[in-house]
C-alpha cells in the first residue's frame, strides 16, 4: 500500500513546525555588512581572507594555482548541471 499526503506551506511555516531555528535576523544582519564592505570596498586583505575561508583544505595544503581553483569551479558547474 502506498499513502501520499500534500502539505501545503511556506518555508517559514515548516521551519516553524520542524523547530528549526528563525535563521532571518541573522541573514539580515550578514546582508547589512555585506553591503556595506561592498559599497566601501573591499581590501585586498578582505579579499585573502574570503579566498581561504572559500578554497578546499586541500587546494590550501598542497599550494596548488589558481588554474587548480578554476578548474575545480568548472567540474563543480558541469556536475551541478546535470
């Protein structure tokens, strides 16, 4: 026997319902510093950090280029595309 049940609801109703945290104000909060670094620039120091805190482990322990990088970007793409 096979029993299919539809619910009809918003993310934030299920959120809700499951108990999972209210992620908004924090994603607001994140918004907020993201626009303001954007619209006053980023450093290049600013930019170091969101390449490691982005770059595999292994990427970052072994040295490898950023033609590494790249192509890890383009396999992730082709993958996610199918």
């Amino acid at each position: 026997m096979k029993i299919t049940v539809d619910i009809d609801c918003t993310p934030e109703e299920a959120r809700t319902f499951l108990g999972l945290p209210d992620m908004k104000p924090f994603h607001n909060a994140f918004m907020q510093k993201m626009r303001e670094k954007m619209s006053s620039g980023l450093s290049s120091d600013d930019m170091q950090k969101m390449f490691d805190l982005w770059m595999t482990p292994g990427l970052k322990q072994a040295g490898q280029s950023m033609e590494a990088f790249q192509n890890m970007f383009w396999n992730a793409s082709k993958t996610s595309n199918k």
